[in-house]
C-alpha cells in the first residue's frame, strides 16, 4: 500500500478516517481537528484527538487513539485486553482512562485501535541523567503512597464480575505462574534471532519452582514509573495497558520494584524504600506480600524484558523500525540474563 493510501502513514488520511468512524459510531456531525503524535514508545501508536460535537459522550474536547500496527514491537495487537481492563475500572479507585471505543479490525484505521479519553498531566520518568538529585522527600512520600495504592485497588477489583473477566479461561492460582512462563516463552521462540542457553536454563527453572497466587488479579505488565502522569502532586492516570492479563499480583510487583527503575537512587520507581513500599502495599491488598514469589516473579520479570529486547533488535534487522533505540535496546539482552542469571543464584 502506498503512504498516501496508508492511514498509518498520512495524517490527514488518519484524520478523515477518524472523523468518518466517530460521526458513524455515534450518529453526531463531529469536527475533528489535526492529530498529534506522541513520539514516545515503540509499541502502539499514540495520538491526541481534538474533537469537538461529543458533549455528553465524552469526557474532555481530547481523545487518545491508540494504534497496533502490523509493524509494531509486539504485533500483532489485540486493543480488547486493554479495552476490557480499562471497562473494568472504571468503578474501582484506580485512577484510569475511560474507554470509549476499540476492535481489532483494521478495516477503519489500518490496524487494532482503541479510543480512550485525554488525560491532564506528566510522566514521572525512571531514567534520569546521572546526578540528578533525588526527588524532593514530601513528594517522593506522597505520590509513592498513590503509587503503592494504586496497584492495591488494581489487584483488588473483583475482575470475575468485570469485562475482563472474559479473557480468564480457566485460570487459577496454581497456575498463573506457568501462564505467563508459557507464554513469554513462546515469545522468545517467535523474536530470539539466535540461541539464548541462559534464557532456556531460565525457562526451566522457572516452570519447576511456579509459586501459587494469593489470588487471581488484574496483572497491568508494565506497572512502572514512567507509566503513569502525575499533575500538582496527584497521579492522574495510570497508561500502557497493552500487556495487561489476569495473573498473580507478585508479577506487578516484582515488576515494579526492577533496579532499572530505581533511576540511580535505593527507592523503588525513584518514590518508595523497598520495605514501606511491601508494607503498605500488603496492608492496602489485604493478603501477605511473599518476598520468595517477589524474587521468583523478579528473575521471571528479567526474562521477560531480554525478551522485549529480543523483539526491539528483530523489529530492527527486519526494517520494521528504524529507530536507532531499537538496536541499543538488543545490545541489553546480555545485560539483562547477567542479572537473571544473579538473580537466579540468590534464590537458592
């Protein structure tokens, strides 16, 4: 297909599309203005939607769209997974976007896409310069406490009487863990472009040691610093949902607390000391924090992002990106299973 016959490649092409899918979908004569592009990512396409003709449809003049291409990191998309979390939230304390519209055909935008509402606010990066001085201690305390509660009220919706309930098919605390061992590595299977000896000894480590849940829960995946806007000391929302799934809630935090995060500092996500934040965290949850599932879901959570960077350097040799962070990404797959590896040797 040509760039100009491409929607994901033409802007203004995108923006008619948009503008004939909402005055269909919602029978209203709606104006849609020029799109932006946030560069952020490597995954979904993100853009701003300004709208206007979608009073009491909507809850701001802004929508986000969110685009899976074919091309992407992690294609091919499903938006339902997102869209069905996000559905399941919106009665719960989780600050999150609503969701609006979404479907995985491709037929209207030339990919998965899903429609959500624009929220105000900035990410809270966990990369930062080294040298950078810690944040501000009032702060740190007050945005780790809604950061820390935040993922509580996620592991604690009821998801069995929600729209994401759907996608459980059949899983219990026993196996949660080998769900998502399974299918990470099929991932590897699907993105490795050589033979990883370290991530297969791993692999089978992993599938003989799989702890029991406290409980089956919304799994976010990617529940970080960095993937949440903070406005006036107030987290906003909490983003990137593409790799949510029902699992056990020691991944979320096993996830979270990753040194990669820690921005240089000894805080978890640059916010939380590692104690308070497990204290807090199981007092907000309701059950006991188990710290060998912690290390467990830690070596699984290194496995899983050389996994990324597998993908980030085959999304590159392929010519699917030309982002030259996809290449540094794949130079980080030895980094990452070094740390596995250690990982692995102080569980035993």
């Amino acid at each position: 297909m040509a760039a100009d016959d491409d929607p994901l490649q033409n802007d203004a092409l995108l923006r008619a599309r948009v503008t004939d899918y909402l005055r269909a979908t919602t029978g209203r004569p709606v104006s849609v203005g020029p799109l932006t592009r946030f560069a952020v990512g490597f995954s979904w396409k993100t853009y701003r939607v300004p709208v206007t003709g979608l009073d009491g449809l909507v809850d701001s003049g802004d929508l986000i769209l969110r685009l899976g291409p074919d091309y992407g990191l992690f294609a091919p998309y499903s938006a339902m997974p997102e869209f069905l979390a996000l559905q399941s939230l919106q009665r719960s304390p989780v600050p999150a976007p609503r969701v609006y519209w979404a479907g995985d055909d491709p037929a209207p935008f030339g990919a998965p896409f899903l429609f959500s509402e624009c929220m105000a606010g900035a990410a809270v990066l966990p990369w930062v310069p080294a040298g950078t001085p810690p944040l501000e201690e009032s702060y740190r305390r007050s945005v780790g406490e809604q950061f820390i509660d935040a993922l509580a009220a996620i592991h604690s919706v009821r998801w069995q009487e929600e729209p994401i309930g759907a996608i459980a098919d059949g899983i219990t605390p026993q196996d949660a863990a080998l769900r998502s061992v399974l299918h990470w590595e099929q991932r590897i299977a699907r993105w490795a472009m050589r033979p990883y000896p370290a991530a297969e000894w791993a692999i089978r480590w992993l599938k003989d040691r799989c702890p029991t849940a406290p409980r089956v829960a919304i799994v976010h995946g990617d529940y970080r610093t960095g993937n949440f806007l903070e406005l006036d000391g107030r987290i906003t929302a909490i983003l990137d949902w593409e790799l949510v799934h029902l699992g056990d809630p020691h991944e979320d935090l096993a996830w979270a607390s990753l040194p990669m995060y820690m921005g240089g500092t000894r805080y978890i996500g640059r916010l939380c000391e590692p104690q308070w934040f497990f204290e807090r965290y199981a007092q907000q949850a309701g059950f006991a924090v188990s710290m060998s599932s912690v290390t467990y879901y830690r070596a699984f959570s290194l496995l899983k992002l050389a996994a990324t960077h597998m993908a980030a350097a085959r999304c590159f040799e392929e010519g699917r990106f030309d982002d030259m962070r996809m290449p540094a990404m794949g130079s980080q797959i030895a980094t990452c299973l070094k740390q596995l590896e250690k990982t692995i040797e102080s569980a035993r």
